[in-house]
C-alpha cells in the first residue's frame, strides 16, 4: 500500500470536525504537519489529534515538509492563495467549500492545476454520505423512473450572530457558504447543470442583513426543476437539511442531521393510517410511492468526517490510477457560477441564464 504524505492548511473548527478525524482514519495518508495562525486553534487541535508539528506560515509547512497531498481548510478568503502555494509546491490539493471567493480565482487556479498535471477537487463530501450515493445508485438503475422536480430546504434559527468566527460577518452567508452542498447535490441526482435560475433573497423583518432567506428556482435541461428555500431565522422544529426527488414512478424523501418521529398518515390507496416511526442520528431515505413510505437506506451516525474519508479514498484511488485532473474543481467552480447567478438574480429580479454569467 501507497502512503502518502498530508499537509493541512488550517486547523479550525471545520479541520477539528472533519478533517483531523478523516485523514486519521486513513491507513494510506501520513499527516506530516500544518498551518495555523491562531495559537487558540492549534490548542484545540493538537489536544485531540496527533499533529506532528504546527507551522506559522504556509509557504514553511510546504518547503519543510514537502506534502504529497494539501488539505485547505482556512476560511473562504484564504483559499486561492493557500491552493496556489500548495500547487506551486508541488501538491496535489483537496480544498474545502466552498472553493474560492470569484470565478476569476478558480479559473486561474483550474488553470495551474492543469498546466502543473496536479489533482484539484473540492470538498463537497455530502454526495458520498450513504443516504445521497445509494440514492444516486438506484437513480441510475432506474429504480424508480425518471427524476424531473427536486425540493430542497432548511429551516433552523441559525443567524451570523450565533457564530463565533469567520462566518459571523458573511452578508453572501446561506447561499454562498452553504447552498453549495445543496447545489452540489441537486446537479449530482439530477447528473447535470442548471441552464437558469430565478431568486429571491428578500429583507427580512428582523433586521439581518446576511442571506438568511434564500429561495430559489432552478431549470435543469430536459425541463426538470429544482426549488430550494433555506431559511436560517425559522422559529420552526430544525430542519438540517430535507429533500424530496420526484419521479415518474416513485419519490424518494432524503433528511439529513437526525430524524426522530412517529406519525400516523392517511393512505388513500389503503384506505386506512399508516404508522410511520423513524430514528436515525445521521439521516435516512424513505421511497414513496401512493403516499405509502418505506425506508431506502439509513445512516444512524452523522457522517460529516467519514464522507471526507471516502472522499480522500476517492482522491487517493485516482492518484494511484494516475487519472489526475481538473474535472472536480471544474465543477466547483460552476455551482460556484450558479451561486453567484442567483445573487444577480435576487438583485435585478430577473432571471439569469447560468451560461451568460461570467
């Protein structure tokens, strides 16, 4: 077996949370050392991980070190600059969501990336969490017909002032840093982009002045739709993130962050109630057909940290194939393209073509 050596850019909450816990489980990667400037976040880190050693400035973790592999978990705003250094040393890169701050960024790093024969992605990790790649699967066995209408949403009261970092002072907040999961895993059921997209990101009552409402229409090719709302100042029972895929023979319905419940519905096509009871911490998917439900598949841990391992296994395996690339990173940087077509949207009340937004 191959063991790489890892370098990570960043050891915040999000390299504590996923990361650190990701890469530790990989028998094949080696974590050599990281970047951090925040003494505060190395404390954190290094108490619960085995962090060799803890560099001040990136450009030393990269000459000293010399990783094989650069996971960049900084926030946004760093994040061109940390993937250029690690692709000018040498590295292939893993960056976190979402992958940069304009389209000019991540064209001119899709760019060395490429010219530099390096493998590029970006973390969007939800699409290997079990309840979305089984439901994928079965989506292309034709398991229940053709898909043509996605429904997504949120709803928990979440704020910026809640958070206690980088995200507190986000105005582009709900759509930009985390509407690319839901995005990502829109265009990943459907197998495509979206050709426009209509929003509406309204002013809400309470005075915030971040995206905390955000709906969206989205046009897929072959005139199937999505429509997401995420609504971040909900007094509603938190929803982490619902979904619902329409078919022509069946809907499957996807709950991510914990499902806990017991209903009784009326079934027409029984006749009668039917009981429904559900307990899952991670979230699960239920097929639907005549409003009877029955479950697909169930992840009874969350697996934020674990879909990161598949996605490193997944990164790994084509470096061992040799099948380096862009074409990852060349699709984060078109849900990027949709995400800022629809703040142009919200702003003009028009709808955006996606492939005249530049």
């Amino acid at each position: 077996m191959r063991i790489r050596t890892v370098g990570l850019i960043g050891l915040g909450g999000v390299a504590r949370r996923i990361h650190l816990p990701a890469i530790a489980k990989r028998e094949d990667l080696r974590l050599v050392g990281a970047a951090e400037v925040d003494a505060e976040n190395e404390r954190l880190a290094t108490a619960r991980f085995k962090v060799p050693r803890v560099y001040r400035r990136v450009e030393e973790l990269l000459e000293t070190e010399k990783p094989e592999i650069v996971v960049v978990g900084t926030p946004p705003a760093l994040h061109a600059a940390n993937v250029r250094a690690a692709l000018q040393a040498g590295a292939d890169v893993l960056c976190e969501k979402p992958f940069v701050t304009t389209l000019e960024e991540a064209d001119g790093l899709i760019e060395l990336a490429r010219s530099s024969r390096k493998l590029l992605a970006v973390n969007n990790q939800y699409r290997f969490m079990t309840i979305y790649r089984e439901t994928e699967r079965r989506i292309r066995g034709g398991e229940f017909g053709e898909p043509y209408q996605i429904q997504v949403w949120q709803q928990m009261y979440h704020p910026p002032s809640f958070e206690k970092n980088w995200r507190a002072g986000l105005v582009r907040s709900t759509l930009y840093e985390f509407g690319t999961h839901a995005l990502d895993l829109v265009c990943y059921l459907f197998g495509s982009l979206p050709e426009a997209v209509s929003a509406i990101i309204p002013a809400v009552p309470q005075g915030v002045e971040a995206d905390v409402l955000v709906v969206l229409i989205l046009r897929f090719p072959g005139g199937k739709v999505a429509t997401l709302n995420l609504h971040r100042l909900s007094h509603a029972p938190e929803r982490y993130l619902e979904m619902r895929i329409d078919a022509t023979e069946a809907s499957v319905r996807l709950s991510l962050g914990g499902v806990a419940g017991l209903s009784l519905d009326w079934v027409k096509s029984l006749g009668r109630p039917q009981l429904k009871a559900s307990f899952a911490r991670g979230g699960e998917a239920r097929v639907e057909r005549r409003g009877r439900s029955r479950l697909l598949v169930r992840s009874p841990r969350p697996e934020f940290a674990s879909a990161t391992e598949s996605h490193l296994a997944a990164f790994t395996r084509r470096l061992d194939e040799g099948r380096v690339g862009v074409e990852a990173a060349v699709h984060a940087r078109e849900v990027l393209r949709v995400v800022f077509a629809a703040y142009r949207s919200a702003e003009t009340g028009a709808t955006v073509e996606v492939s005249s937004f530049s």
